[in-house]
C-alpha cells in the first residue's frame, strides 16, 4: 500500500513542506479547487499541481475529488455536457499520470456533521454528527466545508425537491448512465475510478443516498464489469452504522480488486445511532484499526491509504478535520500496525525460504 496525505492545494496551511516530514507518506492526495464543478480544469493548473509536488518528494497519483454536477446526478440540464468535461478531466489527469480519481453521487451535501468542533474530553476537537441536531437544522441555510456552497436559499430548497421527486430510484439510473459514460474513458486512460460512500451513510434531510452498505456497493459495482470500476472505501462513512462491517467489506472488495483507495478514521457510535469522529487508535472508537488493517494486509491491499479526518490537537486551528498533527499521529499507527503485520506475515516468510531454497 502506498500511504497519502490529503492536501488542499496552495491555500492549505498544512504545507507541502510540513508533510514530507512525516515518515512513510509517499503521495500526495489534491485536486484543482478553482475550477467551478463540471468545468474542465485547465491543464496547467493540473502541470502545476503535480510539479509542486514532485518538486516537494512526493507523488501525485491521486485526486480527490473531480465532483460531479448536480445536473448529472439529477439526469437534467445541461448533464451531457458536463459529462463530457468529466471525460475531459479523465484524460487530462491520465497525461499526467494520476492513477485513480475519488468521486461521490451524494446529493448536494458531502459529509454533514452538526458541529465541526465539539470539544472531547481530553480537550481536543472533533467532528460531531448528534441526530437530533441534524433533525433541527435547516439545510437551505446552511453551508460546511467541502459542500458547494454558491447556492441562494431558493436555488437550494429548488435542489432538496428536486432529489426527493427523484427518489433513490431515480439517483441509481442516473448513477448507472453516468458510469456507463466515463468507465469506457477511464479503462482507455488506465485510470482507476474509485467511488466515495455517503457519508453518513443513510439519507438525510429527506433526500436519497445511495452508497450507504454492502447490498448497495455491490449493486453499483455490477453496474460495469471492469477492475478500473472501483471504490474508495472509507472507515468513517461507512462505519459510522453499527450495521456494517467495514472489515469484512474491506477484505471482500480488496479481494474483488476493486478498492483502489481507502479512507481510514475512527468513530465513535453512540447509543442513538449519533457519532463523534475520534483519534485513529481503535480504544478511542468503535472501530478496531488493528482487524482492518489486518483485512487489507490478509487480502493483499496494494492501493492508496490515507488517514481521513484528524482531531484537532494541541492547539492547532484550520480546516476541520483537516489539521496536520491527528492525521499525521494518525498515518504512523497505521503505518506502524502495516510493518508489523509484513514482519508477523507467515505468507512472506514461505516466499523468502522458497528462495532460499532455489538460491541453494
Ligand atoms: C471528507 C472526504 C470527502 C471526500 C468526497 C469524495 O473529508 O472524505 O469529502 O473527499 O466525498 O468525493
């Protein structure tokens, strides 16, 4: 596995420099942030991006996120055009030598949390998602970071009926005609496609999500039959539902060939089903880090791992969720459960005594 690093381009306070100093992290995870979505992004900010961070040691294999317009997901407008500029940034990103490309088919809003900096008990600061207060929240007023957030009250509440009229249904035909379209692109371009879960995975506000469970991924991996076909298949989203279990799916879908990238983070579920976002170490959360990474390591994970969103953390400020000093703590367990795991791998030891056995 190759161990990344989100970051957020120029504007990001977390520099390049700053995260070539944590060992182990090989490539960087970035996208071109000032093309407005559904356009092409212009092929010297993408030249740019990449010297910038080859210049810094690092890789750029990964771009997370080309977004998809709302007009694809909702099958209206002008979504033949955008597709095409999709197809685009599939062959642009190919030139220079990205290897897989993240995306979502979330409606509107991207991950929703209630409160992005609820103090935790050791005096840290996390992400919370507390239900009643989703309930209580107006999403026409609203805007998080890493949601679009151009739009009027109107255009919003225009948008929220428009997918509730469209159903889940609906949201899967317009899935399964945009996949259709661009996985022929992506498998010409040798650029793995890797789908982002809904995250919370269930709907909310009233408006459908779709990549939510085990039943859905592999309905939506049925939908085309290549290995470019993939997921990015994330700890957090996903195991934010006590119902899934995101070791078993990691080692089903790695098996399968089709997880080309993987988000890990830690959550803690509470008795209603609400969830804190928690330190990487499995005590901190419901999730046991060690049993994933074991599922990835047992199925023979070779693709992209980063740690998802981090506390924040010794007085650190930023951009929620993303700050440097948790997700870099966050990155070393990882990579420090993965050495582990390679020097207990008896499956290694049979590999090296075979050749030392040919050797003699
Ligand atoms: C949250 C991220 C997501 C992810 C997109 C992928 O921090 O994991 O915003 O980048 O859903 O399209």
């Amino acid at each position: 596995m190759q161990m990344t690093f989100r970051w957020y381009g120029d504007d990001d306070p977390v520099t390049l420099e700053k995260i070539r100093q944590i060992p182990g992290v090989e490539g960087i995870v970035t996208a071109v942030y000032d093309t407005p979505v559904g356009e092409v992004w212009p092929e010297e900010s993408i030249a740019h991006l990449k010297k910038e961070i080859n210049d810094a040691g690092m890789t750029m294999e990964v771009i997370e996120s080309v977004p998809v317009h709302e007009d694809i997901k909702l099958g209206r407008g002008d979504y033949k055009r955008y597709i095409e500029n999709y197809k685009e940034n599939i062959r642009r990103l190919a030139k220079q030598g990205v290897k897989t490309i993240v995306y979502n088919f979330m409606p509107v809003f991207d991950w929703t949390r209630s409160q992005l900096d609820h103090e935790l008990e050791d005096g840290s600061n996390a992400l919370v998602y507390y239900k009643e207060d989703v309930d209580k929240l107006d999403p026409t007023k609203l805007t998080l970071p890493g949601w679009d957030s151009s739009y009027t009250p109107e255009e919003m509440t225009e948008l929220i009926n428009a997918y509730k009229e469209l159903g889940e249904e609906g949201l899967w035909k317009n899935l399964e005609y945009f996949i259709k379209e661009i996985m022929p692109v992506a498998v010409e371009e040798g650029v793995n496609m890797a789908i982002h879960p809904d995250d919370p995975p269930w709907p909310i506000f009233g408006i459908p999500r779709i990549i939510t469970n085990e039943e859905n991924i592999d309905r939506f991996l049925a939908l085309y039959d290549a290995p470019n076909h993939g997921l990015t298949l994330c700890s957090g989203s996903l195991g934010c539902a006590a119902s899934n279990d995101y070791a078993e799916m990691a080692k089903k879908y790695t098996k399968m060939g089709r997880v080309h990238n993987a988000h890990i983070r830690n959550v803690k579920i509470l008795d209603d089903g609400s969830f804190e976002e928690a330190a990487h170490k499995s005590s901190c959360g419901s999730l046991d880090l060690v049993e994933i990474l074991k599922a990835y390591h047992d199925a023979g994970f070779d693709g992209y791992i980063r740690p998802d969103h981090g506390r924040m953390i010794w007085g650190e400020t930023g951009k929620p969720g993303y700050g440097l000093y948790d997700r870099a703590l966050g990155a070393e367990y990882m990579l420090g459960i993965w050495e582990t795991l390679d020097k207990l791998d008896p499956k290694k030891d049979e590999v090296v005594e075979v050749e030392e056995e040919t050797k003699a």
